[in-house]
C-alpha cells in the first residue's frame, strides 16, 4: 500500500518559526511544542464513556464465541449439555449488551426532552450535532452486535443441521430395525406355524412368550419413533425462534438507523427555523412600529377634529 | 501485480479514516473509535463513489459535514478533516479550531500542501491560541476521482478550452499543467509506482510529460519518498508505461454517438458520479447507481443497446423461474403427506428459501432497475433517432465520405440541435478532402435549425491547419500520426467491416506502445524515466513488452475509449491491464459545448456576420 506523507513535522517547524516572529518567549514556546508531543488526553463525557465499555463488553463476546466455537460446533469433543450452556452464556450476553445500548439510547432521549424544557438556556451538551453523534454511536454499536447474532444464529444453524441429520439415520436404522424385527417375527411365526403340528402345548407356550416379546418391541419401537418426531418438531420451533430474535435484533437496528436519521434532518430543520424566527422578529418590531405610529395619528386626528369643530 | 486502482484508493481512503494508523484486522482497542469526518466539496466527490454511508459507520465514523455548513461543537471526538489545501479551506480550519467546535484536529489534506499556506494555519491558530487542538498533518496525494477498477477522472473542468485557448498566456498554460501534473502525480502516489513515460511530441502532452518526469525525480531524490520500489533498474516487465494523450489526437471519439450501453447512458442520461437520475415508471425521479457491486452493468456495460435488452429478457425470465421452483418446493403442493420425511425436507427446503430470499429479491431489484433504465433510454433513442445517427457516424469514418443527400437528410430529420452539430462535424472530421460546396450546403442546413455553428467553424479551422501543415512539410512528425490515424482508421475499418466496432486510433497506439517493437508511427513518441540518471541514453531494453499500462488523456476522455481500451487488453495473450483516466469525464454534447466556446473564442460567434475565410 502506498505511504502518506506526515506533515506533522513540517508544521511544528513552522509554528516554531512563527512563535519565534511573533514573539513569543521561551517557556509559551516549549508549552506549545510539548503539546505536540503530549497529546492532552481527551476529556470523555460519560456518554462516551459508557459507549466505550459497552464496546469493549462486545469484543468480549466476539472472543468468546471465537474461542468455543470448535468446541461448539464440532461434534465429538462436547456434549450437549456443554453447549446448551454455551447457548445460554452467549444469550445471557447478548442481552446484557442489548440493555446496555437501551439505557445508552434512553439517555439520549431523556437529554433531549430536558433539553427542549430549558428553552433559553441550553447546555452546551446537548445541541442537534451532539445528539446526533450519539445516535451515531448507538447506531454502531448495534450494528455491531447484530452481527454478532448473525455468526451466532449460524454457528446454531449448523448444530441443528447435524442433530437433524443425526435424527434421520437413526430413525431409519429404527425401522429397519423394526421391520427386520417384525420380518423375524413373522417368519418366526411362520416357523412356529409349521412345527405347530409337531409340537405341543410348551411350544405354544413359547410361542406365545415370543409373541409377547414381538409385541413390546413394536410398543417400544413406536414410542421412540413419537419421541423423535417430538424432538423434531422442538427443534424446528427453536429455528423459528431463533429467526425471530435476529428479526428483533435487526428491527432495533433499523429503528435506531431511522431516529439518527431523523436527528441529522433535526439539525437541518433547526437552521431553517432559526431563519424563520429571525424573519418573524424583524416583522413583528416594524409592524409594532406601524400600529403605533397609526394610533397616535388617529388621536392627534381625533382630538384635532374635535378642537375645530 | 495487479493494478486495481479503485482497491487502493479506498484502501488509502480506510487508513485515512482510522486516523492513518494502518488498519488491522483484529483491531487493538482504539481509544479514539468514533469521529467525525468533514470534508469539502471536491473531495465529497472523491468519496461518493468509493464509500457508501453504511460503510463510514463501519470504520468509525459517526457524523459527516461538508466544510461550509455551519457546524455546532461536539466535544470528547476527534475530528478528521478532508479537504483540498487553499486558502479559504485552511481559514474555515482555522476559524473551527478558534472556536474549539472538536477537540482534536486530524488535518489531511487532497494533494500537497504548499509552505506558505502551512504558515499562514500555523499563524492563525497561534494567534487564536488554539494550536494544542491541532493534533496531525498530512498528505493523502488522493486528490483524483476513481469511478471504477481501471477508470479514474481528475475532475479538473474545461482543461481542453483552457489549453487551447487562442487567448491564453503563457502563465495560464503553465498553471494548468501543474494541475495536470498533480493529479497524475497524486495517481501514481496512490498505485506506489514510477512508470515509464510516453508521449507523442508537441503539444499539452509533452509539456505534462516533460513536467511530471521532473516532478518524479525531484522527488525520489528527497528522503522519505513515497515509492517503495528498492533499485533503480527495475526489469521494465514490472513497470508499467503511462501514455499521455492529447484530445486532439483523436478528436472523433470524443464527438460521436455511440451505441454501446455504458456510453448511451452516460451520454443520453448523463451518468455523473456512477449515479443516475431517470423518471420512474410510475412518475417521480429515482436516483440508481451503477458501479462495480451491479453484476448486470459489471458484465453487460460494453454490449450494444439491442443486444442489453435481451439480456435483461433471459435475466428476467431466469429470475422467474427460480422464484416458481422456490415457491414449487416449500409452500402450495397439497399438504397430505405429512409423514416424518416429508416433514423433514419441507422444513429443510423452507429454511433454504428463507435464505435464499435475499438474494432473490436482490436480483430482482436489480433487474427492474436496469428494465427503468432500457425503458427511458429507448424513448429517447425513438425520439432522436440515435441509432441512424450512430449508424451513419460509423459509416462515414469507415468509408471516409457519405453520400450528400443523405448527409442532409441527416439533418434535417429527427434530433435534438446538438445531435445535428455532432452529426456535422464528424462529417468534416472524417471526410478527407472538404469539398466546399457540401461544407457550406450543410452549414446552410445548420443555420436553418437555428443550430450554434461556432464549433463547426472551429474544427473547420483546426482542419485547415492541420491540411495546410501536411502539405508544407511532409517529414514533419505530428502529420505522420495524422496520416497513420486516417490509414488506420481505414484499414481497421476495413478488417473490422464484419466485426461491429472498429478499433480506435487510441487503442492501435496503445498497443504498439505496449508491444514496445520499434515501428515508425511511434519512434516518434518521445521516452521519460524517471528513475534513470539524466545523462543515460534511453536504453532499448526499457521498451521491452509491458504488462501494465496507464492511459491518459488531456482535455476530456470518455466511456467509449474506456469501453475499447478494456476489450483490448481482455483480448491479449496473457491478459494485459489497462487502467484509463482523463482531465475529466465529457459527454459528446459537453465537449461540443467545449468546442462552441473556443469558437466564440477565436470569433466566430453567431454575431459575427459570415466571415469569410
């Protein structure tokens, strides 16, 4: 990439040269050029302050999610209860991350409106440009965490596409299971059919028993099928109700785009009332003028006409 | 080594922004994350095309204002400024920081700025006692305008008028090729390269050449320099060559109608910026914008208008029946099976229409925006009859002479005036002897259309001279481009007559340059290199092939000589680059208005009676 050219330096010769004409003495002279070298630290409202911790809790989270997500996504080296955990740490996360935008942003709104209270005296804190800076910021921090859901819903999308596929196979192993159960029972009945002649009554007490046992497996077969479409149809509910917390995400994101919207077009419409009130002044000070001026000279008419007649 | 200019100006443009610390991935934590950019006019159109609004949050930035705006302090962020360095930038500066509307000041500034305006900022903030809050100074040497990978404009206007100014000093000519210089410098700074220099002789070109080869080695010979090339006789497989051009080298292409869709828009629509304003289909204007992040444009920008339609056919009729199969596969079929598979591969093909929606309506978008834009420009191509005109353009380069019925046919049928006068001039410009009796049947024709004939009288008159050289001097150099350029012309014509386009006299140059062989139409061609010591004889082995090229030209480029310039280093064997720029970015109907001026210029306005020659 190519290189810039820092004129930083060029310009504290020239400051130096231009104290130095000016006349300044020494000691302004070394105060000035040690401000280059020692930036003053920036004064932080707490405003930005908490923007900045609420950053750094995000990066946290990115971290995170980075460092288990082998562990998370792999299938052998955790189990389900592990990453159920992992689950709940990262929700509880995002949502304390969620709160902390909100707070960030009803603080916004709260200034504002305290703002709008004191008409003629507003702080210096609060006017169009600062509050849409802030909504700037809010703006991109939830940018910013919506797009670490976004990697999280993948990273889970991906853990249910195995736990489905994992269903399927096992599933159909059960039914072949099943009908190969099913297939030996029969043919055992079959069997048993055809020695049924030649045995007697302990065989069909066998048969029977056998019987029985076919049967608990069917039993047993068919709950486990009802207990997987279970398992299903939860999972597939869970998809949903991951979609629909990213939606949320993603609204709150779009209505904090729209308010900081609205702040940068605030800024514009303040200018133009402030032209228009300086307008309304100027009319308001001349038409008093003229109303004056217009009763006086009724009243000097008036008395006028009255002393002549 | 690729050279993707656009890549490396926004990459430049990201390290700007993150307050020219270079930008990692990882990202340290930056104590400095949020910022307020303000910029100036000229650079607003710097950034409009490389960075979106969405993306300056990314890198940072929470607020953006031009210079001029009355702005109100915010306090706790520092604010980067981008602006060009003149004087009344560095007094708006210096009035901000007196009144501390930010608390630290990041100044960079488009191009180098001079001394004396450093000391008149360093005086101003001294006397207003608010020198702690300027923090940092810079150079970017961004101070050009890329529009896409291979295609940038130094946004300087009317540089073709200035230049060939009957009226104009020798102090003025001077003052315009430093600006020239400038930019070029700024691009070569950007691309960290020193190419080799060619140009034809004479004119704005060799002066620009000739000033820039000198600007390069002052350069290089300070410390700190901004090219990180290590040895001076880098192989020349590894530099490119910078070609120089003047627009009067081949003055039709900057006149004519041509049919491709990238040039149809910027000529019909006028395409400013890579945005573009049409009527909408159901009334009201909608601005769309078309650069490299539109596949349609990216792949069909270079096809002729017919052929653009089509495409936008199959591309709608493809939409459709992806969106059938997506609505066949997940919602509708008759819901009876409802068995554990069938359950199972609903929810799985729902969840890929889910994703795959998006995009979907992606392509949709960009289908009906190309559809709006196909629409207004075939009204205007009915109206006008652009395509006869194109049409008959080509022919008369081709053949070098049109029948004289037809020419005034031409003209006294469908267009706007300007398309009339582009119509004449390419006439004159492409027939090779003037026969007066047809110049002034049409110039009569132009004058019955209440047409401005100033530009026509113009090239006339550069016509003349350049016939009245040729047949002075026959060894002179600058006649021997004009001949090849008409010989070339003709040949390639006549090779190309079963192809659609002919090849532009720009793009044979090029590639001879390119091919670096010698051949007597550009031994001419003057050789600058700045990396060689002064004394050294032009060595041959720096002619050798090249690989890379940079194209400009003086006075005003457009899509067409882009368009051309793009197929034929897509052709090449490997594939060559060729990035193209120009002063600025002209429509034919602009660099006409180019044309009437000078004729006004040199007197030949509507209210001079009809001078005789």
């Amino acid at each position: 990439m190519s290189r810039i050219r820092d004129r930083t330096e060029d310009f504290k010769d020239v400051v130096r040269q231009t104290a130095l004409s000016l006349g300044y003495d020494e000691s302004k002279l070394a105060a000035i050029l040690a401000s280059f070298i020692i930036h003053k630290p920036l004064q932080r409202s707490s405003f930005t302050k908490a923007a900045l911790k609420t950053l750094e809790s995000i990066k946290a989270l990115e971290q995170f999610m980075l460092k288990h997500r082998k562990d998370y996504v792999d299938l052998h080296r955790t189990t389900e209860q592990e990453r159920d955990s992992i689950e709940h740490e990262v929700s509880a996360f995002i949502k304390a991350c969620q709160e902390q935008i909100d707070i960030l942003k009803n603080g916004i709104n709260s200034e504002e409106s305290d703002s709008k209270g004191w008409l003629g005296i507003r702080a210096d804190n609060s006017n169009v440009d600062t509050i849409a800076h802030k909504h700037g910021v809010v703006l991109i921090l939830s940018e910013r965490l919506h797009s670490v859901t976004i990697q999280f819903d993948q990273l889970r999308a991906i853990r249910f596409q195995d736990a489905i596929s994992r269903a399927m196979p096992r599933r159909k192993l059960k039914r072949n299971a099943n009908s190969n159960s099913e297939d030996s029972s029969k043919s055992n009945a079959i069997e048993l059919r055809e020695l049924h002649e030649l045995q007697s009554d302990p065989l069909r007490l066998q048969q029977q028993h056998l019987d029985d046992e076919t049967r608990a497996l069917q039993v047993e077969l068919s709950s486990l099928l009802d207990v997987v479409h279970e398992t299903e149809t939860k999972m597939v509910e869970l998809s949903a109700l991951n979609h629909l917390m990213s939606t949320h995400v993603l609204q709150q994101s779009q209505q904090i785009e729209l308010l900081y919207n609205q702040a940068v077009e605030a800024t514009m419409n303040v200018e133009l009332g402030n032209k228009e009130l300086t307008q309304a002044i100027q009319r308001n000070s001349s038409s008093r003028t003229f109303l004056i001026l217009f009763l006086f000279v009724l009243t000097f008419s008036i008395i006028f006409l009255d002393w002549y007649s | 080594m690729a050279l993707n200019l656009r890549q490396k100006h926004t990459e430049c443009i990201a390290r700007m922004l993150n307050l020219n610390q270079p930008v990692n991935a990882t990202g340290t934590a930056n104590e400095e994350v949020y910022k307020i950019l303000i910029y100036d006019k000229f650079c607003q159109n710097i950034l409009s095309p490389l960075i979106h609004v969405k993306d300056l949050r990314k890198h940072g930035v929470t607020l953006y204002f031009l210079i001029d705006k009355d702005r109100k302090p915010v306090h706790g962020v520092p604010a980067v400024y981008f602006v060009q360095p003149n004087q009344t930038n560095i007094q708006r500066v210096i009035a901000d920081a007196s009144r501390s509307l930010y608390d630290s000041f990041h100044l960079n500034f488009s191009s180098s700025i001079p001394r004396p305006l450093l000391e008149e900022l360093a005086s101003g903030t001294l006397n207003s006692d608010s020198i702690n809050r300027i923090s940092k100074v810079h150079d970017q040497y961004l101070e050009f305008v890329t529009l896409e990978d291979s295609l940038f404009s130094l946004a300087q206007k009317s540089s073709y008028v200035q230049l060939n100014d009957p009226s104009a000093g020798d102090r003025e000519i001077e003052e315009i090729v430093e600006r020239i210089v400038t930019g070029l410098f700024c691009v070569l700074a950007t691309l960290a390269v020193v190419p080799i220099i060619r140009c034809p002789r004479g004119g704005p070109a060799e002066m620009v050449a000739s000033a820039l080869d000198q600007r390069l080695r002052d350069h290089l010979l300070s410390k700190n320099n901004l090219f990180t090339e290590g040895g001076s006789f880098v192989s020349s497989f590894q530099r490119p060559i910078l070609c120089i051009f003047d627009r009067n080298f081949e003055l039709s292409v900057g006149i004519q109608h041509d049919f491709r869709y990238r040039a149809l828009v910027h000529d019909v629509l006028g395409l400013r910026l890579n945005r573009l304003s049409v009527q909408g289909e159901k009334g009201g204007m909608r601005s769309y914008e078309l650069d490299s992040s539109d596949p349609f444009w990216v792949v069909n920008g270079s096809l002729e208008f017919p052929e653009v339609a089509v495409e936008i056919e199959s591309q709608l009729n493809k939409y459709k029946k992806d969106v059938d199969e997506v609505n066949k596969r997940t919602g509708g079929t008759d819901g009876a099976e409802f068995d554990g598979t069938d359950l199972m591969g609903n929810t799985k093909h729902l969840m890929n229409a889910v994703n795959s929606l998006p995009e979907l309506t992606e392509r949709k978008q960009v289908i009906d925006k190309h559809t709006n834009i196909a629409t207004v420009l075939l009204g205007e191509i009915k109206e006008r009859s652009l395509d006869s005109y194109a049409k008959k353009e080509n022919d008369m380069l081709v053949r070098g002479n049109i029948d004289r019925n037809e020419l005034l046919g031409v003209l006294r049928g469908k267009g706007t005036k300007m398309d009339k006068l582009r119509f004449a001039v390419m006439y004159l410009i492409s027939s090779e002897n003037i026969n007066q009796s047809e110049v002034e049947s049409v110039e009569a024709a132009l004058r019955e259309f209440e047409v401005d004939t100033s530009a026509f009288q113009y090239v006339k008159k550069l016509k003349s001279l350049n016939a009245s050289v040729a047949t002075a001097n026959l060894a002179s150099r600058n006649n021997i481009v004009d001949w090849a350029e008409k010989i070339y012309a003709v040949t390639a014509g006549v090779k190309n007559l079963l192809s659609s386009d002919r090849q532009l006299a720009l793009t044979r140059t090029v590639e001879l340059l390119m091919d670096g062989k010698p051949n007597p139409e550009i031994d001419s061609y003057l050789v600058f290199d700045p990396r060689a010591p002064k004394s050294s004889s032009g060595t041959s082995h720096m002619r050798g092939p090249f690989k890379e090229a940079i194209v400009f030209m003086i006075g005003g480029g457009n899509y067409v000589e882009y368009g051309s310039l793009q197929e034929f280093a897509q052709c090449q064997q490997p594939v060559k680059h060729v990035i193209y720029g120009a002063t600025e970015i002209l429509t034919g109907v602009e660099f006409v208005e180019q044309l009437t001026l000078l004729g006004h210029k040199m007197g030949f306005g509507s209210n001079a009676a009809a001078s005789t020659r």
